[in-house]
C-alpha cells in the first residue's frame, strides 16, 4: 500500500500594505485547497500590518521575515508554490531588480529562478502604478513567468465603496498556465 501524498507546499509573502490584515483569508482558502502553508512578510509587514500571531496559530508554523543562520534547520520545504499578496510597489520594484535584501525580496528571487509558480496580487496606489519603474517591473516580472492579478489601489469608488481584495484569486492564477 503506498503512503498518502504529502500536501503541496505553499509560501505566502506579505507585505505592508492595510489590506494585509486580511492575509487569513487566503491562508484558510489555501487551506481548504489542501495545501499547506508557510507566511514569509517583510520586515515593515510584521509591524502590526497583520496578526502574525493568529497567522502563527492557523498555519501551525512560525511567520519567518529574517534570514535564517546557516546552522539553523530550514523552517519550511521547499515551495511547490509562491503567492505574494499583498504585493507593494517596493517589493514588486525591487524583486524585478533582484535587490534581495530582506528575506520576503531574496526568496521571491530564489523561486523565480527555480521556476516555481509565482502568484502576484498587487495593492499600490494608482499614482505609484503609473510610475514607470513600477511599468517595468510589472513588465519584466511577467516576462520571467510571474502570473499577475488584478491591480487594487485599495481606494473607495465614487460611492465611497471599497471593492474586496481577492484572496483567493491568487489561488486560482496558479491554476491556469
């Protein structure tokens, strides 16, 4: 009889964006999906943008944002999969770049080579979205593979309205290739 297969493996990398409070609901929708979970946020991301305690909680493994000491046992697999949600005009700039120097903006980096899929839902404003450097990032990102959703500036409508952030959407960007 053969063992049962092990759950896919998926990272999420958070970033500093308000929206980020919500990062639970794509953890439970992952979940549900029957994958498992590991959270890497950038350094800004762990101060109060989200519960990394209930993260912590949900996903029963430690929300990583520092590197590592090459002595220490590697926290989390390898990724089957990686979705960036929140992702900021920072991180998805200097990821295009390859400036790793936060561990979120290095593992992005490192998945990207290894061909891992890569699900991007950003949250930028519309004034940063049409920066050109932004342009280019967005531009080479996807030249590399890097499957994207659709932009949120997180700004109300004119009704003051402020559309939900799609979680889950990110999931289904790894489904199609």
């Amino acid at each position: 009889m053969n063992a049962p297969a092990e759950k896919p493996f998926l990272y999420v990398v958070v970033c500093a964006a308000g929206i980020a409070a919500g990062v639970g609901e794509l953890i439970a929708a992952a979940q549900e999906r029957n994958w498992e979970v590991g959270v890497i946020a950038t350094p800004v991301a762990m101060g109060g943008f989200f519960d990394s305690a209930a993260v912590e909680a949900r996903t029963g493994r430690p929300v990583r944002s520092a590197w590592r000491s090459p002595s220490d046992p590697r926290p989390f697999p390898a990724p089957d999969a990686v979705v960036v949600a929140p992702a900021t005009f920072n991180t998805v700039n200097k990821w295009a770049a390859g400036l790793a120097d936060t561990l979120a903006v290095g593992t992005l980096c490192e998945a990207a080579g290894l061909g891992v899929p890569i699900a991007v839902l950003p949250c930028v404003a519309d004034a940063l979205a049409a920066h050109p450097a932004y342009r280019d990032s967005l531009a080479r990102l996807r030249g590399m593979g890097v499957r994207f959703g659709e932009p949120y500036s997180g700004m109300p409508d004119e009704r003051g309205v402020r559309a939900a952030f799609p979680w889950a959407g990110a999931l289904d960007l790894l489904q199609t290739r």
